[in-house]
C-alpha cells in the first residue's frame, strides 16, 4: 500500500528502515522517487563515480512551471549505527517510544526530508498547483567524501541549464528546540597538510642527523599563537586545530626523518582562501627560519593544501530569510536565531548557484546511539515548511 504522501510520521517510518548507510542506497531514494511521482513529479536519477570511490546514487525532481524556482535539498544516506547492542531498539526498525521515533537518520536528515515531503503534499491540497517550480535534489554522499553527490549534480544541471531562485537545505539546525535557530552561512573550511624532512640517525649520534620535530613543534605552535582573528559582525573568531601528528617511527633510538601534521582551519568573512594560505604559509616560513640551528641546513618544509576549499558565505536574500522566519514565528512563537555557527554542509556547494539557509530538527541525537526526533517535532517541522512553501510562493495556508 502507498505511503500517504502528508504524513510525515509514515513516510520517515519508511524511510529509516532502508539502511542506507553511505555509500549504499538500500532503498531510500527508490522510496523518495516513488512518493514523488505520486505528485507528478519528474524524476531523474543521477548516479556518478569517482574513480578509486563507490558508485553514489543521486536524485533529482521538479514539478511546475515557468516562475520562481525554488529547490530543496537533502541526504537519504546515514552515519554508521555503531554498537547496534547498545540501541534500545534495532537501529533501522523506526520504533516509537515515549512518543519519540528511534532510528538513525531521525534527525540527520530523513525527517527532513519527511517533513518537506508532507509539506509540500498539504500545500498543493491547500492551494492547488504552485505558480512556480518546486525541485528536490537528494543525495547518497553527503556523510562520506561528498565527490560524487551535490556537488556532481549541481554540475549536470548546470550544464542542462537548470537555474534555482533559492534554497532550503532541510539539515538540522535547532540546538535545543524547533524554530531555535536558521543557518543563514557558514564558515569557510580549508586543510592543509605540514611536512618536515630532516635526516634520519641514532639518537646517540645527533650530530649525524636532524630531527624534524625540533621544527615541526614550534611551526605547529606558530599556527595557533597568536590566534587569526577575533570573530566579526556575523561570524565566531576563527580557528586553526592540529587533528594529527605523525613520525612514521616505530623505534624508540631513531630520529625520523619526517615529520608530518594535518591542520583544519574554519575561517570567518576577514579572510578568503587565498589570504588565508598567505597567512599560513608566511608564519611557518617565520617559524622555520627562527628554528633553524647553526651548522645545520635551513629547515626543508611543504605544506600541501586539500584540493577543494570551502569558501565562507553569508545569505543576504530578504525574501527566503524573511519568508522562513516567518514561518517560524507563525508556528512556534519564537524567533529565530540568524547564525553562521557549525561546520559544512551541502550548502557549502549550493551557495554558488543561488541563495540557501538551512532549517531542519533538533540535532541533540544526530550521529549518537538511539538518534531519535519527538514526533511533535517533526508534525512542527512539517507545519513550517508547509507555511514556508506557501509564503515563498506568495500564497496563503489555512493549516
């Protein structure tokens, strides 16, 4: 029997019993493409590879006609459940317990996608056909490498010369409770990765070698004192973490003869990319000048930069702000937080083809042991994004 396409509660039922942990479908976007065709969507899917990576399935759909184009986006794919013993309940049965549904992918995203789907369901029943153009693109890779899923798609359609008008990325973006906070922007994200060659000896024998962690430490302190900068208007400071350290060396009485260090940096709107690198790049040169010892060779250093920068954003669109505050308040009183606070996610690709905010659930549970989302939630959920549906298009919902 069909999933009724307005009702959130079934269709993230269904959803959260297909496994589809990354890079596998298991059956998600089968079920998302077939509650879309029900509204006469037109679907396309999109699968692309990478070679050396897994074949990631993509979907795209659109209904309507000429006029405003609005675009949702979204990710069926789920983290790894973990320890399933440690579950109150199998992590993709969708049990619900002290009104609360359990399962992985809860929050992170499929009641999301749930909610958008049901939204959009009650909004046509409401309305009638939108004077404008509703699309969808969910993905199967944004939780792994994320080479083969938006970014790919937003690619094709571009070259098929498929515009947007604006953006909900239904991620979840709540701390605490529904309508607590809307992501307007992010900050940018770029990983760099520190090499220092030396020569390797006995440690009896320094003199006949030269260990490269006498630089490698004061060039790693060098990126993190003093600190970039100290936030602006919109944005928290930003900020430079070493995540690992690594010799190569499994013997206690050798000096190595490298020394590697892989650093990520989350920046704010006082830099770009390429003023960052700067930056960087001139406080381990200072660093490894200063380090230098007498009689030895200057020190012999790289840094290697991650081949693809997220630059950072800000969305400054009135009417796709303004139309989901609103929706917000109407529903749940509060108003919303504008924040440019967290860390990536798919928006990061979008923002270059039109503006986004994201917009989604409490994230308290995403990726933990028994993920879950009240079922109050997620009807809240669905009620905003109907009222924001409606208001974008510049309609009016009874509901």
């Amino acid at each position: 029997m069909p999933i009724k396409p307005s009702d959130p509660i079934a269709l993230l039922s269904a959803l959260i019993r297909c496994p589809s942990v990354t890079p596998d479908e298991a059956g998600a976007l089968d079920l998302v493409q077939a509650v879309l065709e029900q509204h006469a969507f037109d679907v396309k899917r999109l699968p692309f590879q990478t070679d050396g990576q897994p074949r990631i399935d993509n979907l795209y759909a659109t209904v309507g006609t000429d006029g405003p184009h609005l675009l949702f986006a979204g990710h069926t794919d789920v983290v790894p459940p973990g320890d399933e013993n440690a579950w109150s309940s199998p992590p993709f049965d969708a049990v619900i317990r002290d009104g609360a549904m359990v399962g992985r992918g809860a929050v992170d995203m499929k009641g999301g996608i749930a909610a958008f789907l049901a939204a959009y369901a009650r909004c046509v029943e409401t309305n009638g056909p939108l004077p404008g153009r509703v699309s969808l693109l969910i993905t199967g890779d944004e939780e792994g490498p994320a080479l083969d899923g938006t970014l790919r798609v937003l690619q094709w359609l571009s070259e098929h010369n498929v515009h947007f008008d604006a953006c909900l990325v239904g991620e979840p973006t709540n701390p605490n409770a529904v309508g607590d906070m809307i992501k307007i922007g992010r900050r940018g994200s770029h990983t760099g990765r520190l090499t220092v060659h030396g020569t390797q000896g006995h440690v009896a024998y320094p003199h006949l070698a030269d260990n490269p962690i006498r630089a490698l430490v004061p060039m790693l302190d060098a990126l993190m004192n003093p600190p970039l900068d100290e936030g602006s208007e919109r944005f928290q400071p930003s900020n430079l973490e070493i995540t690992t350290i690594d010799v190569g060396n499994p013997a206690t009485n050798v000096i190595p003869a490298e020394a590697n260090a892989v650093f990520n940096v989350r920046f704010d709107d006082r830099w770009s990319a390429a003023t960052l690198v700067a930056e960087i790049e001139k406080r381990l040169a200072t660093a490894a000048a200063n380090a230098a010892r007498p009689g030895y060779a200057p020190i012999d250093w790289s840094v290697k930069w991650a081949p693809r920068v997220s630059e950072v954003f800000v969305t400054h669109d009135e009417k796709l702000v303004g139309t989901l505050a609103k929706a917000v308040e109407t529903v749940t009183g509060r108003t919303p937080e504008l924040s440019t606070s967290g860390g990536t996610s798919d928006a990061r690709f979008i923002k270059d083809h039109c503006p986004v905010v994201e917009f989604g659930l409490v994230g308290q549970t995403m990726h933990k042991i028994d993920e879950q989302v009240p079922l109050a939630d997620l009807e809240r959920l669905t009620a905003i994004y109907e009222r924001f549906i409606a208001g974008w298009f510049g309609l009016e919902s009874d509901r």
